[in-house]
C-alpha cells in the first residue's frame, strides 16, 4: 500500500540541478524533490511519497486529509503504537 502524507513546504534549495526542499510532516522534517511541483513556495501544503512531492494542496485539504488518517488510527487498523500524523500542527 502506498502513502501520500501532507506536509508543509518550509524551504527550497537546489541540489545537483534539482528543485530540492525541506517539508514539515507533523513536526518532523523530511526532504522532497519538488520537480513535480515546480511552482510550489514555502507555505504551501504538498503530498508527499517516497521523497517526492506530488501535488501542491491548501491548508484545508491538508488538514482533512489528516484529519481522516486520525479516524482510521482510532478505527483500529493500525497496530497500537503506530504513529501518523496530527491535525494538531495546522
């Protein structure tokens, strides 16, 4: 199963002539390719998968988005300890 977390877009830099950045994913800080989303600035919300950020999303689609991944922690498909994110940091 794949998964395509939100995060927040905090910086971009470039790396070996790639569109590079640092997006916030519930408090922790990941790195992302952001060639799929040439057009996204620091601020943005994007979904992120496998180090790539896949689509720019706005702050409300973000936090629905988390919003879901809670009910489903509290539904009991994950095995207790498992962690995703929070609404809590939008």
């Amino acid at each position: 199963m794949c998964l395509a977390i939100p995060g927040k877009l905090l910086d971009i830099t470039e790396e070996n002539g790639l569109k590079m950045g640092t997006v916030d994913v519930n408090g922790s800080k990941t790195r992302a390719c952001l060639e799929y989303v040439p057009d996204i600035v620091p601020g943005q919300y994007t979904i992120v998968h496998a180090g790539f950020a896949l689509k720019i999303i706005d702050e409300e689609e973000a936090a629905e988005s988390l919003k879901l991944w809670q009910e489903l922690i509290g539904s009991g498909a994950f095995e207790t300890g498992d962690e995703l994110p929070s609404t809590d940091d939008l």
